[in-house]
C-alpha cells in the first residue's frame, strides 16, 4: 500500500490586508471620537444646561460619527492594486 500524500503546507492570506487594518482602526477611532464630543450632562431636574445645544455635541460629533460608519464600507472592500513588473533585458532598452 502507498504513503498518503502529505497535504501542500499553504500560505495563509488574510481576506483583508495591512491597509484595511488600517482603514478600519482610523473609521473606528472617528466613530470614538464623534460619541465622545456628543457625550455631556443632560439637564437635570430645574436647571437647563445650555451646553447641549453647543456645536460639538450637534452638529461636530454627529458628523465624526458618520463619517466613520460610512468610511468602513470602502475600507472593507478596498483593494490594493497589485504590482506589476516588467523586466526588459539590457539589450531592449535604449539610453
């Protein structure tokens, strides 16, 4: 009886790369960041706090956020080019 043949050792490649990562931290972090500047205290009982009315908390953090959300979805499906070479042999090339 025959030896079973090993299995080929393959690379494993990660369906996203460094740059989505990367892509995908920075969209998350604008997301953290967004929610932060909305974070502040609500009014409470008789007093009225005008600092929810501020710009950071209406219209700054909101848009952080938004920009994150919708900055994820390029950052998934971003593809990086792949090199390509081409060797030309010294006698081709004119200088």
């Amino acid at each position: 009886m025959g030896k079973a043949a090993a299995p080929k050792k393959q690379e494993e490649q990660l369906p996203l790369g460094k740059i989505n990562f990367i892509m995908i931290a920075v969209s998350v972090l604008l997301i953290v960041i967004g929610f932060v500047l909305m974070w502040g205290s609500p009014n409470v009982g008789d007093t009225f706090n005008d600092d929810i009315f501020s710009t950071s908390r209406t219209l700054v953090g909101p848009m952080l956020s938004l920009a994150g959300f919708v900055l994820v979805v390029p950052s998934i499906i971003w593809r990086p080019k792949k090199k390509v070479v081409i060797r030309v042999s010294k006698e081709e090339v004119e200088v």
